[in-house]
C-alpha cells in the first residue's frame, strides 16, 4: 500500500530520450532508482554509439530504441509504457531529493487530471550567470507558459492523449505540448530539475540566443525539420 507522499505501484512511468548520454545518464538514473519505488523506467536510444545503453540496462531500466529525434523517442517510450502518469524527462536532468513525495501529492490532487506539472529549472553551476538564467526562465515558465523539456513534464496519460498526444518531431516537442497544455493548466512542482551545465560551454549567451531564435521561427511557422541544423550547428 502506497502513503499520501508515496508512488503507487505501477502509477507512473518515466521516460528517457537518450543520444550519446553515458557520461551524464547514471546521475540521472540514480536519482531516481532511490525514490521511483515501482515506477519503471524506460530509457529510449536514438542511437547512441557510446555505453548509453549498457548504462541504463545496469541501471535496471528498461531499455528500447527508436527513431533518433527526442519527440519520435518520447512517442515510442509513451507508447509501449502503460502507467496512468508519465514523468517526461531529459537524460542530463537529475531531480533533487524529494521529488518522488512531490510527484505523488501532485498526482493524487483532485485538480491533476486536467494539468501537468513541470519542475523548477537549475543548472549544476553557482554562478551570477546562471542565477539570471534560473530567474528568466522562472519568468517564462510562469508568465508564458513555456517551460522546455529540460524542466520534466509530468501528465496523465488521458490528458496527454486528450491533448493530442507528443509529437514526432525533432525539435520543438517539447514547445509543442505545453502550448497545447495552455498555461492555465500547467503547474510549478516544487522541487529542482537540475541540467548539466556542460552542454552551455562558456557560450550562455549564444546559447540561450539560439533557443529563442528557434522559438521565435517556430512560432512564426518555420517547421521543426528545417530548425534542426540552426540548432545543431549553433554550439
């Protein structure tokens, strides 16, 4: 029997899009082998020619692949999971202590049928910096209603399909689903989803640059495939 701030058994599924992540996926997985109880975990490889995939198997996650694309591997996770709840969540994003409790009072709230819940975005680095980054992107998630995947995504899976389900894309999913969501029904959990800070290098600026650049694009209707080699190429 599961307490008010304990994961039911079989309740809820998380799902991993992995590319060439061994170096950061065991962080990731340990966070979450100590509080997911009996959630399991699907880790889904786009093709990873690192230990991507012994990592997670000796992890003890459930491993599968698909087409590479962090849209298309979310929707094949989702699709061969069965859970009523669904944790989206990046490989380098490790969930502070705790998050299993937040996760099930959000799941067991009378209003989470209809809203998904998204985590407070961090970066492994104390920096003047990367506290500015925290407060904007607070900001956006809160005002705008666009938190991106490196923030989770949790949602039942009758919302998600209600919705539309995840898009196949390679860029941009995340976008995509939250928009759909519409800020009124999406929630800040209050716990921490902290990025690996190495993807930024030194170039925070260019990077977050870029993010908006391809936001801004696809907003005005550019589609997610012709994004892709702008985001790649960008650093």
């Amino acid at each position: 029997m599961s307490g008010p701030g304990s994961l039911a058994p079989g309740s809820l599924a998380i799902v991993i899009p992995v590319l060439h992540e061994a170096a950061r996926l065991p962080a990731t997985l340990s966070r979450l082998a100590a509080e997911a109880g009996a959630a399991e975990i699907m880790v889904v490889d786009g093709g990873s020619e690192d230990d991507s995939v012994a990592v997670a198997r000796e992890a003890g996650a459930r491993v599968m692949f698909a087409a590479r694309g962090r849209g298309a591997q979310l929707a094949a996770g989702i699709a061969a999971t069965a859970a009523p709840w669904l944790l989206l969540l990046h490989a380098d994003t490790v969930l502070a202590p705790g998050w299993g409790e937040v996760v099930a009072r959000f799941i067991g709230s009378p209003e989470a049928d209809e809203r998904a819940g998204y985590f407070r975005f961090a970066l492994a680095e104390a920096t003047p910096r990367v506290r500015r980054l925290m407060r904007i992107v607070a900001w956006r998630a809160r005002v705008l209603g666009l938190p991106y995947g490196d923030q989770g995504l949790l949602i039942s899976r009758a919302f998600l399909e209600r919705v539309g389900g995840m898009a196949a894309w390679p860029l941009m999913e995340d976008v995509d689903l939250v928009r759909r969501i519409g800020r009124a029904r999406l929630a800040a959990l209050d716990a921490d989803a902290t990025t690996s800070a190495a993807r930024y290098g030194r170039g925070f600026r260019r990077r977050s640059l870029r993010n908006l650049v391809c936001l801004g694009l696809y907003c005005l209707g550019v589609p997610p495939s012709r994004l892709v080699a702008f985001y790649d190429g960008g650093g």
